[in-house]
C-alpha cells in the first residue's frame, strides 16, 4: 500500500455519465471475437495457477506487453497499471476490470520471477507466462511484433539473480482491451507516457534510454488516464482520470 501511495494522483470527481468512444489519436475500435483455441491456452500467473482469457470472461480485460527484465519501457507500464488500479479501487469499479500484464519472454519469464516483480513493485492484477509456442499464437492475433535481440555491451544485469543479461526481446507497446463476452474491442500501439512521480524501485530498473523516455514520453503515449477512459467506456461508467 506505500508503494501505491506513492502514485495516488489527487482523483476528479467520477459521474455517472457513459463515456464515448476512445479517441482514434490513441488507438483502434476493434471487434474481433477472441477464438476458443486462443482463450483456451493455458496462462501461468504469479501464483503459479493456470488461468486462461476464457477464465476472466464477464469482465472487461485489459492485457499490457511486458516482460519483467526490460529496463525501457516496461517499468513505466507497470507504473501506469499500478495507477490504473489504484484508481479502480477507489471508484468501486475493480470487480468489473481485470488487468494483465502478459509476458512476452516466457523463456525467463518462470512464474516465480513473475511474483519476485511484483513483489518489487507492489502489482496486485495477473502477470502471466506462457509457452513460447502460445506466446507466438498471442503475438500473431494480436498483431504485436516481438523480436528477441543481442544484449547490449556491456550487458545489464538480471535484478533477480544478478548474472549479466545474454539477450534482450524488442516488443510492440500499448495494450489491448476485451470485453466481457470476450470480444477484442480496442487496441493501441501507444508507449506508455508515465505522468507519477516513479518509484524508487521501479526507477532503478531504468536504463539510460528507459530515464530519456521517462523525461521525454514516445508519442503517441498511453497514460493512466487514457486506459481509464477506454475502460470506462467498455464499462459504461465514467471513471476518475486523475490529476494532472
């Protein structure tokens, strides 16, 4: 809970308006229904248990790229997401939502990596591993373009085991958001355009290009804010976008 404190924004007052649909500066409308053979693979989470797309089916879903040994962009996702959640707390509207941080390096990305993360960074939402044949299925419908890629030199060291680092994975960014009857209604390709003051543990993941793109956002970006209005709009309910 001190982490989240440390990213509350001061919240606007949440009406009851339904809010319209998602600006096209930031993304896409979709509506592609997610096929059986795509909700039935088995994801592992940070608890180790099995879940599936099909499983969160009845709430709205909103699936971020990630993987935990970035030292880019990633960081700023999550700080984003840690946000978004806060905010889904406050407005009573977190049983309705279900965030994912979904890894694209499942190689490394074991389910106990996954909790040693979210123990650093206080995520409380499913991040989620894979086999890297269901990654590549998740890739190609989703249109995400991941590449793995030689590790800079010198290297960066693994923060769990502290071993230098011998490949890196180049990713799409943004996320995509599914209703609840499992149908894929919005997607963007945005870099996350953290707003917060980040947290000292999140920041050290940050290499020289990850603090050039803290100061200085890739656009289009995708704040806290934006995700809020896209989910409100999924939920029909105006959420709280923070202060700025």
């Amino acid at each position: 809970m001190a982490l989240l404190t440390l990213l509350v924004p001061a919240l606007s007052s949440c009406g009851s308006r339904d809010p319209g649909t998602p600006s096209a500066s930031l993304g896409t409308v979709e509506s592609r229904a997610i096929p059986t053979s795509l909700a039935d693979l088995a994801l592992q989470d940070q608890g180790d248990r099995t879940v599936t797309l099909a499983s969160f089916r009845g709430k709205t879903v909103l699936i971020v790229p990630f993987l935990t040994l970035c030292t880019d962009i990633c960081p700023l996702d999550t700080a984003n997401l840690l946000e978004v959640q806060q905010v889904l707390v406050a407005a009573r509207a977190a049983g309705e939502v279900q965030l994912v941080e979904m890894s694209v390096d499942p190689g490394r990305d074991t389910p106990a990596r996954l909790a040693a993360y979210a123990r650093l960074n206080g995520a409380s939402w499913e991040l989620v591993t894979e086999s890297p044949a269901a990654a590549r299925q998740f890739a190609h419908f989703f249109g995400w373009s991941v590449q793995r890629v030689p590790e800079d030199d010198p290297p960066s060291i693994d923060w769990w085991t502290g071993q230098p680092l011998t490949y890196d994975v180049d990713h799409s960014d943004g996320f995509v958001l599914i209703d609840p009857h499992g149908v894929e209604r919005f997607s963007t390709v945005a870099a996350p355009d953290f707003r917060g003051d980040l947290n000292p543990t999140m920041h050290r993941f940050l290499d020289d290009e990850g603090l050039d793109h803290l100061e200085h956002p890739i656009k289009p970006g995708w704040d806290a804010a934006a995700a809020l209005a896209v989910l409100g709009w999924s939920i029909h309910r105006s959420l709280p976008q923070g202060g700025r």
